[in-house]
C-alpha cells in the first residue's frame, strides 16, 4: 500500500481507505507483494485512466452568462476577445506554413493562414472555394476549453449559411482537421476525451452532444466537404 500510495498521490487525489479498497478487490495480490513498485505504478496508470473516463463522462458545461449572479460580472467576463486572433510570436512560429488566402473574398480577417500540414492547406483552398461559407478563422492559442484532461483547443470557427434561406448563420467549431479514418485510428486516450469535451461544450449534431451553447454546432472533419 505504501507504493501505491506513493504512485498515486496526489495525481489521482483517492483517500487510503478508497486505494484499499481497490486493493482488497484485486484477485491477484501475489503480484502486488512480490514486485510492489511495478504493481503499484501500472495499477495507478489503471486507477488514472478510469478517472479521466469518470469525469469526462459526467461533465456539463453552463454558460457564465447563465449562473446565478452573471448580471453582476463585466461585459469582459461573459465573452472572449477575439480582437487579437494571432500574436506575433504565432506568426512567427507558423511563418513556414503560412497559407495565402484571397482577401477580397473576405472570407477571412488576414491574407495569411497559419496551417499545419497539407490537410490543412487543402482544408484552407476549399473553404475558399464554398459559396456558404461567410467567414473562417484559423483560432489563437489562448482559446482554450477547460477539461478534466487538460485544456483543449478547437483549430477552425466557421461561419456558414444554412440552407434555410430565412435562417440566421451557423457557427461551426471545429476541431483538428484529422484523418479520414479518425474513428478507427488509435488516438490517444485523451485525445478522444477533449473531443468528447468538446461535443458536450458546444454542441454536437455529429457526436449526438447537446451542448451549453445556442446556434454553434461542434464537427470533427477531414475535409471541408464534410461540413453541411
């Protein structure tokens, strides 16, 4: 038990009485005794993935517009600043992998597009070419969503035409732009557990998430045709 609680505190922040209790659970208590480190850290790694999953399947988000005493807070604290979109120290980081977009579609805020790789460049040339799209934004690095995993960062905002004529314009948040086969492909853990954050957050038609927020719809893509 000394190991174990060495592993596990404070990462997974569970009491001795609830350790113990996993312990006494464990069929195979021989392996424990016999080599209580190597035991000890693979029950803990154990122990940490279940938790995430525990978390991350319990979570909620609510708007800070919704919670009692938001009337009181300053316009500041209900919404995010989107005035600096990419600071110099990005530009500079991405300056090998600038994608020059046409301004005069004014589809974008800059004539440069900080991407990634290919796909992303592709992902670029063919919002361009959308006749719904209205406006698209590669996101700065400071917009984050807090998750029980650490945070997470959307790539793409997307402002697109509904095909309801009288409809109001849709904002999409959209995630890494991934493989084709991103379902079946071995993401990380945690990887798979911010995205399904992400659904919860703001919404997925996709992931079958209703999120805290009106008129955003959350996609994960690999490709600009795969947006409605």
């Amino acid at each position: 038990m000394a190991d174990l609680m060495d592993h596990a505190s404070p990462p997974v922040r569970l009491t001795r009485r609830t350790l113990l209790d996993v312990f006494l659970r464990v069929k195979n208590k021989k392996a424990a005794i016999d080599s209580p480190r190597e035991w000890a850290a693979v029950a803990v790694a154990r122990l940490k993935e279940a938790l995430a999953d525990h978390l991350v399947n319990g979570i909620e988000y609510t708007r800070v517009a919704d919670l009692p005493g938001a009337d009181k807070l300053p316009p500041d604290a209900k919404w995010y600043d989107m005035q600096q979109i990419l600071d110099e120290k990005q530009l500079e980081l991405f300056a090998k992998h600038i994608e020059p977009v046409d301004s005069a579609k004014d589809k974008t805020i800059y004539d440069r597009i900080p991407c990634d790789s290919d796909i992303e460049r592709d992902f670029v040339k063919a919002l361009e070419g959308r006749q719904d799209v209205e406006l698209f934004v590669k996101l700065p690095s400071w917009f984050t969503l807090e998750t029980p995993v650490g945070n997470y960062q959307p790539d793409w905002a997307i402002v697109m035409k509904q095909t309801d004529d009288e409809a109001s314009p849709l904002l999409y948040l959209v995630s890494e732009t991934k493989d084709p086969d991103w379902r079946t492909t071995a993401l990380r853990f945690n990887e798979r557990r911010k995205i399904k954050c992400g659904a919860r957050h703001f919404g997925s038609k996709q992931l079958g998430e209703k999120g805290a927020l009106m008129g955003v719809d959350y996609k994960v893509v690999s490709s600009a045709g795969e947006l409605p």
